[in-house]
C-alpha cells in the first residue's frame, strides 16, 4: 500500500464527496469505493447541514466495513448520539443533549432526510458507537479536533480501541468528569470564554460567547496568538494576554511528534498547513467551501503541495449521478 488518503469534514456533501473519491483514484466495485494501492481515513462530521447527509454516510460507512477506510467521530456524530439517547432519570431532562432551538436547528437536515428510512437511522446511530475517537497509526495521528495526550490515555485505560459505549455517552454529558473532558477536548477542541456581554456573531448563523483555539503555540502569550476560526476576536481581545489559567487549559503538540490531521476547525481559501506536522483538513464544505484530503505517503514532514480539493457547488445537483450508491 502506498498511503493514506485523508478526508476533511463531509457535512452531508454527498455527491461532492463522490467526486473527491473519483479525483483521489477511488472508483466504485460492488458499491464501494476502493483504491488498488492506497486507504482512505475520514475525520468525522459526516452528517448535519449539506444537502446528501445519507449519501455521504453510506459512502464512507461502505467503504469502512469493507477494510477500504478508516474513520474518527466528529463532534457532529457525538452529538446525534447525545441528541437521541434518552437520558437517565438523575439527569433531570428527557434527552441526553436537550432538544433546544440551536440544536435542533444544527441537526434539523439529518433528520429530516432520514424521517422517510427510520430503520436504516437507528442502524446508523449504532454505527457511530463503531467508530472511534482517535486513530494512532506506527506514522501518524488522527482526530477530530485535538490530540490531548494525557486524555486518549485515560480513555485507552477504559476503552482500548478508542470506541465509546452508552455508559461512558451518558457521562460524558455531565460538565466536570473525565468522560465530558475527553469528549469536549477531542472533539470540540479546547476553547476560551469571551468577557462578560461580549459575543461572537458567526457567519453560520450562531451567537457564540468563546471561540476556538489550537494547541501547536510553543509559548503563547496573546488571544491572538491561540485563535483558530474564521471569526475575528471583537475589538482589541486579540491583544488581551492570557492568564495563567487559560494557558494551562490548552493542549500542546509540539514539532517532535508524529503528523497529526484534523478536522473541525472551518478553515477558509487554499488549504495550507499551521506547523510542519499538522494538517487541518476541513475548509468548510458545507459552506460552498472546498472538501479537502491530504494524501499521506510516508513522509513525517507534511507537504501543502499533497492537498487535493474539490470545490463545493453552490447547490449539490439532485438527479442520480452514475456513480451514486443505491442504498434503498
């Protein structure tokens, strides 16, 4: 085998994902999509949003089962999981994530394409539990937001494989425990909380009151020197100095450790790389972006020059291409 190709997060871009797969090499026998001499490994974010969400979970969902890719959860995933779980009675609520406005509002297109195939939703949530959080390979590392060393070992001391059950799903919904930390810290990433009254108006549509940040700054000593989204600080906060506090509460990977890939973080023009041995590859195809892959040969210095995209049309065309998948 001579590689792996990475693949940022698909947000329900079916049939641009399928180009992806065709631009990479990959092209379709007995209803999946293989490669002769490479792998495919999925960073998460599958579902929620675009306009083909069983499309794309097929695809890859396929293409996992038959040894051809691998996968990590995004936090889109966790949270459908969360989302359609009833909650035990010691939590005080009906559902494990609360059916709020602003979620239901980010998971309303899943359910609505799947509201017609119940069978075959319920079979996807079980499939989700299949999938890991963290891949780590003899070469690389892959998860959805962020690799905190300290937390994988705690969940590998609990769950070897990486895979999660509904035992550790219902923990992890309690702010404060170690299941909520590793869940937030891998797939969300770690995060800062704004000053009192001042918010975020993303372009998604969101009101937010943090904002995101890496984890590669060697000796941070700003806001700005952290901040990892599209969105700008408000004002002057990019000058605001970090505290002793909030710099303890970032994860580091420093330039010594295997390459790591990400998604989650709604990068925005041509993909380029944060540090020689990290790659982000989700670049907001949801958002008439591009869905991006990295394709992976061995090499431990990473190479922007290995990016391959394939822009995201305004509207995904919603006649049966050739190549699509049949799965009813």
């Amino acid at each position: 085998m001579e590689g792996y190709d990475l693949i940022g997060d698909v947000h329900g871009c079916g049939a641009t994902l399928a180009a992806l797969l065709e631009k990479l090499g990959y092209h379709q026998r007995g209803g999946v999509y293989r490669h002769p001499r490479r792998r495919a490994i999925f960073l998460g974010d599958l579902i929620d949003r675009g306009p083909r969400i069983r499309l794309a979970v097929s695809i890859v969902r396929r293409m996992v089962e038959e040894g051809e890719a691998h996968i990590v959860m995004g936090n889109h995933e966790y949270n459908a999981l969360a989302y359609c779980h009833r909650a035990p009675a010691h939590l005080g609520r009906e559902w494990l994530r609360d059916h709020t406005p602003r979620h239901n509002r980010i998971i309303k297109e899943t359910l609505d394409q799947y509201r017609d195939h119940p069978a075959e939703w319920e079979e996807t949530l079980a499939w989700f539990f299949e999938i890991p959080l963290f891949l780590e390979l003899p070469e690389l590392r892959v998860v959805h937001a962020c690799w905190d060393q300290a937390l994988i070992e705690a969940l590998r001391r609990q769950y070897p494989d990486g895979r999660i059950d509904e035992a550790f799903l219902e923990a992890s919904m309690v702010p404060g425990t170690q299941p909520f930390q590793i869940m937030d810290r891998l797939t969300r990433g770690s995060h800062l909380t704004l000053p009192e009254g001042i918010e975020i108006h993303s372009g998604d549509g969101f009101t937010r009151r943090s904002f995101r940040t890496h984890f590669w700054a060697r000796e941070p000593r700003t806001w700005g020197d952290v901040i990892f989204q599209p969105d700008n600080l408000p004002g002057h906060l990019e000058d605001r100095m970090l505290t002793d506090a909030e710099r303890a509460r970032l994860s580091h990977y420093d330039l010594g450790q295997r390459p790591l890939f990400i998604g989650h973080y709604w990068c925005e023009g041509i993909p380029a790389l944060p540090t020689a041995n990290i790659a982000c590859l989700d670049y907001s195809a949801v958002k008439f972006g591009r869905l991006v892959a990295y394709r992976w040969s061995g090499e431990r210095r990473l190479d922007a020059n290995h990016f391959v995209w394939v822009r995201v049309p305004q509207e995904e065309e919603a006649r049966p291409r050739p190549w699509e998948i049949d799965f009813d």
